[in-house]
C-alpha cells in the first residue's frame, strides 16, 4: 500500500469513526445474506425487514437464551439463508405468510409481501413468523409454536389485544421483551372503560401481586374458569357495569384472598353450583349505617339459581337485586353462616324448590320478595330453624297461605316477623294472630284506632 493510499484510508476511518459508526454486530459478521428478488412489489425492503428482525432475534438469545437453540445457531441460519420475498405465497391452496426450504441450496425462506403488510402493527406477531421460520431452517420442531413462543417470556404477546397492549403501553417495550419480573410491579390494575368483550385464561397470569382489580364499564359477559389463577394477592375485584349473564362453577379459583367483590349492574342469569368456591368474603360499611354486604349481586329478570350456587363461599351477607324465576334445591349449602340473605321471588311461571333451605347454614336474618301470584310451596321455610328474624314484601297478587303462616310460627329461634304489603289488600290482624299463636303482631302505623302498613309480629 502506498503511503498516499496509507493517509486516504486512515482519514476515511477517522471520519467515518467521527460520524458514530459502531462496531459490527451479529448482522454485519462473515457477509451479508441474499435478500429479497422482487424490488417492483416492495419485495426487497420486506426481505431486508426479516432479515433485520432474524440478527434482533439473535441479540436476544444471547441476553437470554432460549432452551433447544443457542444464539449461534440462529445466527448461522441467517447468515447462510437467502429471503425472497413473493406479492403473495400459498400451501395447499391456502394463504400463508412464509415458507421455509431447509434442503434447498442455499437454504431458502420465502415470505409474503401481503402477509407482511398485515402484520405491520403487530411487530410482535412478525417476530414469532421469523423466528418459526429460521428455526424449520435449523430442522428444529416447531410446527405448533412450541419453541418460538419461549420468547414471550412472561406470555404477554398471547393474551387479548386490548390487554397485551395495556402492558406494552405501561412498561413502554414490546410484549416479547416484558419480563414475567416487570409485572410484579403491578399492585392495582384499571382496565376501566376498555371496550374488553372477554377475558381468556392466561390474560391476568403473573399478577401475583396486584390487590385492587377494576374491571368496570365493559361489555364482559362471562369470566371464565382459570382467569383468576395467580392472582392469590388480590382483595378487591370491582366487575360492575358489564354485561355478565352466568357465573360459571369455580369462576373466581385462585382469588383466595378476596375480601370484596362488586358486581353492580350485570345481568346475570344464572349462578352454578361452585361459583362462590374457595371465596371468603367480609362485610364493608360506613360508620353510622346498615352494614352492607360485598356480595351483593345485580341479577338479571328471571334468573336461576342453581343447586350448591355458594358451595364453598365464606361470607356473612348475600344479596341478590333482581329476580329468581328457579330456585333449585339446597341452593344456599354449604354457605357459612349468614347475618343477611335477601332475594326477589319473580312473577309470572316460576319453579321455586320447597327444599331451597335444605343443608342451607344458619340464617340470623332471611329477607323475601314475593311479586308474582305462584305461592311459595309447603315446606318451604321450614329448615329455617336458626332464623331469628324474617322479612316478607308481597307484591300485586302475591300473598301467603295460612299454612304458610302456621309453618312459620313453628320455626324455634323466630323472634321477629315482618310482613310488607304494596298491593291494595291490607294484611289481616286477625287472620296472622289466629295461625300466628306464638307471636303478637301489629300494624307499624295507627291512626284513630286503624291499623295500616306493615305487620311486625314478635314472639310472646
């Protein structure tokens, strides 16, 4: 070499150096791989993409490495494979977004123009399909995903959509870079307002540590099984304002440290056995008012409630706004023990089991609504042999036989009984005290010696 051509080399290097060129990475190692052949349909720069994100892929095997491939390999598969990108790519007739030809000399990996252009906002679905593909290079089992989906470490870019890009907004990184640690930082998640439509199991996996959930305004219809499985931190779930028609048996599985959980204005239509299971749920209140339940349920018109509904549920209050159209037998056992159940008998047809209290715990206070004109049936208060305190409103033709009434004065720990009634017929002292013996009642109102309004019997 010359000196001339010494100087004009050395100077080169200092100016390039000046400009901020780096060092070469793993993409500029032993050559460049061929790429792309059809320039007219914007072939190259789809094949050049690829390519960059197979080096980004090997970057990341080397900052972590996936088992079954080492960075290495990967990057020889890029270096040795020529990407040819093609308007469109078929198999078997049916569109598809690469192909891969392991045996072919060189090696060969063809990808879809149109595929690729769907893809453009979804980089993390990109990254999955090249590595898919270098990996059927490199001979490896990949056909279900099994290995290339190890990139997603903490299953973020698998859950739905709204809530992948929840994450990757908050920790500002594509889901295949979140870290299942990243989301130990999480104690109280809003999800408020969203849009969601449904929740798949896997999409609240690795919250381990998140105690407020909030899940309102959505148009959620069901919750399924699993959902709640690594969430054994949270204590307040809020669901309230979807659309929720059935408790599936199970549902809230995981949660085993929940202590409130609101489910206001839903539909629900149905409650299976088991729903409530592994739940213990305790009361909140203000200072200077009625204590309220946190089980407190919106049920939709004409609901059912299925047998063992709270099979496993440890709470001191249920409360169910709407109203029952079927109640099965033994739908409250194996309850804990209640202070406060209240539920609305419907109108209309209605199946309600007379042995709806059978195996049910012990009740300090049962509080009925009954709107429809169908008696309840014989027998049906009869296991209610803890309750001190109960509560009947009678709508429009609703009303009570005097076999019911003598039924109920039979029940042991009954001290207070109280009758409500929004229809024209006022109930008649004589009729309650003639099958009432144990108890004395009296209307709660009285003006010039005549009696109106509610009924309060009291044991003798």
């Amino acid at each position: 070499m010359s000196k001339q051509t010494w100087v004009l080399s050395w100077g080169l290097a200092i100016f390039l150096s000046g400009c901020g060129t780096e060092l070469p990475d793993a993409r500029h190692q032993n050559g460049n791989p061929i790429q792309g052949t059809e320039v007219g349909s914007g072939g190259q720069e789809t094949a050049g993409a690829f390519v960059e994100v197979g080096y980004e892929l090997v970057e990341m095997l080397r900052a972590q490495p996936v088992a079954q491939v080492s960075a290495e390999e990967l990057l020889k598969a890029v270096q040795d494979t020529k990407v040819i990108a093609k308007p469109e790519l078929f198999l078997d007739g049916a569109p598809v977004d690469a192909l891969n030809f392991a045996d072919a000399s060189p090696p060969r990996i063809e990808v879809s123009h149109a595929g690729w252009q769907r893809l453009r906002r979804l980089r993390h679905e990109k990254v999955l399909l090249v590595f898919h593909e270098y990996l059927g290079i490199l001979k490896k089992n990949d056909d279900h995903y099994q290995i290339s989906r190890r990139i997603d470490r903490a299953s973020i870019c698998h859950r739905s959509p709204a809530i992948r890009l929840f994450f990757e907004r908050k920790l500002r990184r594509s889901c295949y870079r979140i870290e299942i640690d990243d989301l130990r930082f999480f104690e109280e998640l809003d999800f408020t307002g969203m849009g969601l439509t449904e929740l798949k199991v896997g999409d609240l996996d690795h919250l381990t540590d998140v105690k407020y959930l909030t899940l309102t305004i959505n148009r959620l219809t069901t919750l399924p099984r699993g959902l709640f499985r690594d969430m054994d931190s949270l204590t307040h779930l809020d669901l309230s304002k979807n659309k929720i028609t059935a408790l599936e048996p199970y549902v809230f599985e995981g949660a085993t440290n929940l202590r409130s959980l609101r489910m206001a204005e839903n539909s629900i239509q149905t409650i299976h056995r088991g729903a409530f299971s592994g739940l213990s749920i305790d009361l909140v209140g203000r200072v200077g008012e009625p204590v309220l339940p946190v089980i407190a349920l919106e049920i939709g018109p004409r609901a059912q409630l299925k047998s063992g509904a709270f099979d496993g549920l440890v709470t001191t209050s249920i409360s169910l706004s709407g109203s029952l159209a079927s109640i099965e037998p033994k739908a409250f056992a194996a309850t804990s023990p209640l202070k406060w159940l209240f539920f609305t008998v419907s109108d209309g047809e209605v199946s309600v089991s007379p042995e709806t209290f059978v195996d049910a715990p012990a009740i300090d206070w049962v509080q009925i609504e009954v709107t429809g004109a169908t008696p309840l049936p014989a027998g049906f208060f009869a296991p209610l042999t803890e309750t001190k305190k109960l509560t009947l409103s009678l709508y429009r033709d609703a009303d009570v036989t005097t076999e019911q009434l003598r039924e109920l004065n039979s029940l042991p720990a009954l001290q207070t009984l109280r009758f409500q009634s929004y229809r024209e017929k006022e109930f008649s002292l004589p009729q309650l005290s003639q099958a009432l013996t144990g108890l004395h009642c009296q209307h709660e109102h009285d003006t010039d010696g005549r009696g109106w309004g509610p009924v309060t019997c009291t044991r003798k």
